[in-house]
C-alpha cells in the first residue's frame, strides 16, 4: 500500500483532506495590448473561486505573444500577484512605485481606492513566463491606500523536506514554519512554488476557511484523499474541495507546481473590467472617479 494512502487509512482525525473538486485545462485568451495567454479563473468555465478573481498563465518564446505587454491601465477593489517564471517585467504606476522582477520575483499590488498601472516586458527577445492573480479585497478594505511590494529571487526563501521536495515559500508560513516575505495581506494567503522529485510525496495543512488550487507547472501529480485519487497533468488547474490539508504524489518525472489558499470573503461581488466592488452602485461610482481623474 501507497504510504500516503497508509496513512489516510490511519485516519488522522485533526486533519480533513481536501480532496479535487474539479480540474481545468484554461482557456486561451489575450489581454492588455495583445498578450496572448491561458486564463483558469475568471473564465467561462470559473468565474471566481472566493477570494482568487482570475488567474492567467502566459508563456512563450515568441516576443509577438508578449512584446505588447500591459500598458496603462486602472484598478479598484483588489490586488494582482505578478510571478515570473522567466524573463523580465517592468511595473510602474500612478502613486509613484516602479520596478523590475525576473524569474523567480514577485510582485503584489494592492489597487486599493485606485490605481493606474502598467506592466511590460524588460526585454525584446527570449521566454517570457508566469502568472497574474486577482485577489479580491474585502468591503470594508476596498477602498484603502494603494500599495506595491516586490520581492526578488534571492529574498524568498527555499524550504527543503526530508522528502527531496523543495518549496519556496512566497506568501504564508508552511507547516514546517517557513514564512514568506509577502505578509500582512488581509486574505492571509499561503502562495508556495514546490519541486518534487520523482515518485515524492508532499502534504501540507491549509486552513478549514481558505479556498486553495494546485497549478501543475511541469510533471503530473496524484492528488490523494481517504476516498479517492486523481491525476492533475501539465499546465492544469485543479480546484480543492472543503478540508483542512492537501496530499499528493509527484509521477515518475517528477512535478513542480502552485500551491496556492486564501481567506473566501463569502461577499457580494460586483465587477466590469478592472473594477471589482460589491454594489452595481459602487461600480458606476469608480468609473465616474476614473474618468474625472480622482485616481
């Protein structure tokens, strides 16, 4: 018997698995002025999954793809998470932040009351990888002061598990006490980027009230629960279920993968384009601040 499975049958009663929900190939798409990229949340096939709004993957080698970049444009009510998985992006925005990832930076920016920003490529050439996540803000924060804080390669830190596995840990503490650099984000997220040898496996407590995901980068993962298994492959997005950790298994190439949670805010979501609120009303009162330039 599969240790893990082992250990399910064990029946550790502090700890509930999560098991999958449902698995999402994406769907290719473009934005800004032409970025061509695969959106998972924020789609016809998952429009939200509380608090995550969207979530995009980009990549290719092709600088037509990319080149375009996402030049000056507005946000209200919630936050977007830039991590690179290759090449460079500049941000630069209306309260006077400025700065440059490259693979294996992050950059999280909370829109706030408002905001304009742009973010482009810093190169003309070469592979240009990663993601952008939408964090929803809660009412009663929607409307704070915009922030920007971006963090390095070098300034994340890398956790090694007696297992082989590698985990940077970007955001949230994991179970063995490693704490990201990205903190005091209101949704409490846990945002780990994990290396798995082949045939390893991993588990790690999330909390009971968090929605969670697993972005399968490279590799294919088995995702284990008392009752079931089921197999995430490459570029895939599977959604957890209700539980209090997630277990998996690396196949015989090994996996890397987004583990991703965040606070569900259970609130009203109102949203047209870069604008996200609770109210219709509150969305006519951004496009009316927008265009009388209060950003």
């Amino acid at each position: 018997m599969n240790d893990m499975v082992r250990e399910c049958a064990d029946v550790n009663h502090e700890l509930i698995d999560r098991p999958i929900d449902r698995i999402l190939d994406g769907q290719p798409t473009s934005d800004g002025a032409g970025v061509r990229l695969t959106r998972y949340i924020g789609s016809q096939l998952l429009s939200e999954l509380d608090p995550f709004l969207l979530l995009d993957f980009f990549e290719s080698d092709n600088p037509d793809d990319y080149i375009a970049g996402f030049p000056s444009h507005p946000h209200r009510g919630f936050e977007t998470v830039t991590y690179l998985l290759a090449g460079k992006m500049r941000h630069g925005d209306s309260a006077g932040h400025s700065g440059v990832i490259e693979a294996g930076g992050i950059q999280w920016m909370t829109a706030g009351r408002g905001i304009i920003h742009s973010e482009m490529p810093e190169q003309e050439n070469g592979r240009l990888a990663g993601f952008q996540l939408w964090v929803n803000l809660p009412s009663q924060k929607k409307l704070c002061e915009p922030a920007y804080h971006e963090y390095h390669k070098e300034e994340i830190p890398v956790e090694s598990r007696l297992s082989g596995a590698e985990v940077r840990v970007i955001a949230g503490m994991t179970s063995e006490g490693t704490k990201g650099p990205v903190s005091d984000v209101v949704t409490s997220p846990l945002y780990l980027d994990i290396d798995l040898p082949a045939n390893t496996g991993f588990e790690e407590a999330t909390p009971q009230g968090h929605s969670c995901f697993v972005f399968v980068i490279d590799g294919a993962l088995e995702v284990l629960d008392c009752d079931s298994r089921e197999t995430v492959g490459a570029r895939q997005l599977a959604v957890f279920g209700v539980g209090s950790r997630v277990r998996m298994n690396a196949g015989a190439t090994g996996a890397r993968l987004l583990l991703v949670c965040a606070q569900a805010l259970h609130e009203p979501v109102a949203r047209y384009g870069p604008f996200v609120m609770n109210t219709r009303e509150e969305i006519e009162q951004a496009v009316e601040d927008f265009n009388s330039g209060q950003f």
